[in-house]
C-alpha cells in the first residue's frame, strides 16, 4: 500500500493510475513502474524514484522538493508548475519533457539526457546540468538559470532566449546551434574558461 515513508520498492501501477492529492512524503518507490501516473497537486517530497519508469507522468503543481530521480525515465511527462528544489535527477533521461515553469532552483540533472523538452521560463537558480546532453530542439527561453552549472554538458539545437544566464557556468561545455538571442550572459563563465562582461547580452563580451 502507498503511503508515507512507506517501503514501495519495485511496485509496478496500472497505466493510468491517479495519485492526485495524495501526500506520500519519504515514500520509497525505487525500481516502481508506474507508466501514465496522474498525480496533480501531490506531495512526494524526500521520495525516492531511481530507476523508476515514470514515463507520461502528469503533475501539475504537485511537490516533489529534495526527491530522488537517478536513473529514471521520464518520457513525455507533464509538469507544469512542478516544484522541485533540491532535486537529484543525475543521469535521468527526457523525451518530449514539459517542465514549463518548474520551480527547480539547486536541482541535480548531471550527466542527464535531455531531448526534445520544455524548460521555458523555469526557476533553476543555482541547478546543476553538469555533463548533460542537452539536445533535439530544447528551449530554455526565458528561464532563470542564474549561477547554474552546464559545465561539460553537449549541447545541439538547444534554446537560450531570453534566459538569465548570470554567473552561469558553460566551462568546457560542447556548443552546437544553441541561441542566447536576448539572453544575459554577464559575468558566465565561458566555455573557454574566461570571465564575460557584464551587460553580456546575447554574446560573451
């Protein structure tokens, strides 16, 4: 039985399944397979998901502050409003991924693989996109990524517009047709390891 901080390892839910409102804090759903899980306005916060198939999830406004994604697979799910600060998605894979406006300031997505995904106008202050391949038409268009790490990460076809890249750090990073048209790069660390000026605005000065 689901419930919080229950032990719920290697559960496996009926596609579809509905979770809306339910607070299932701590709650251990490591291993689960829990395709198409509809869990609107939920509390999973602490929980624990890696090497979960949470492919299609829909949670709108549902919190999942300081949870565990390592591993998982998060194909085509919906989450706008989302709010995970402190979040560790190390090594998650998105597919067709709406985070629209997600509240994920400090979150972990090193080394994760992002395709194809929705990340406009996000809160990700401080996140860390370390080593990540970030690629297929990703936007993060008017996203606050201010002091946010992309240090090594390979982007191609990815979206900048508009973002706050303040004091972000691409240090290393692998560029390839990404647009900061209109983003504000001051004082970013560079690819190249060099300071941008301030007013860095759609370049690196």
């Amino acid at each position: 039985m689901l419930a919080p901080d229950a032990d719920c390892s290697h559960t496996v839910l009926p596609a579809h399944s509905v979770l809306d409102d339910r607070d299932l804090s701590h709650i251990n759903l490591d291993h689960a397979v829990m395709p198409l899980l509809v869990a609107s306005r939920a509390h999973f916060d602490a929980a624990e998901f890696d090497h979960t198939d949470l492919r299609g999830l829909f949670g709108l406004d549902t919190k999942f502050r300081g949870a565990r994604f390592a591993n998982t697979r998060l194909d085509s799910a919906d989450g706008i409003a989302t709010q995970l600060p402190d979040a560790n998605f190390t090594t998650a894979q998105f597919r067709h991924v709406n985070a629209h406006e997600i509240l994920a300031p400090w979150g972990n997505f090193g080394a994760a693989t992002i395709t194809d995904s929705d990340f406009g106008d996000a809160d990700l202050v401080r996140a860390s996109f370390a080593k990540a391949r970030i690629q297929g038409n990703t936007t993060f268009a008017g996203a606050d990524l201010e002091g946010a790490s992309f240090a090594g990460a390979v982007f191609n076809s990815v979206d900048f517009t508009g973002a706050n890249l303040q004091e972000t750090d691409f240090t290393g990073a692998a560029l390839t047709a990404v647009n900061f048209a209109g983003a504000d790069l001051s004082a970013a660390r560079w690819i190249d390891g060099r300071r941008c000026a301030d007013f860095s605005i759609g370049r690196c000065n």
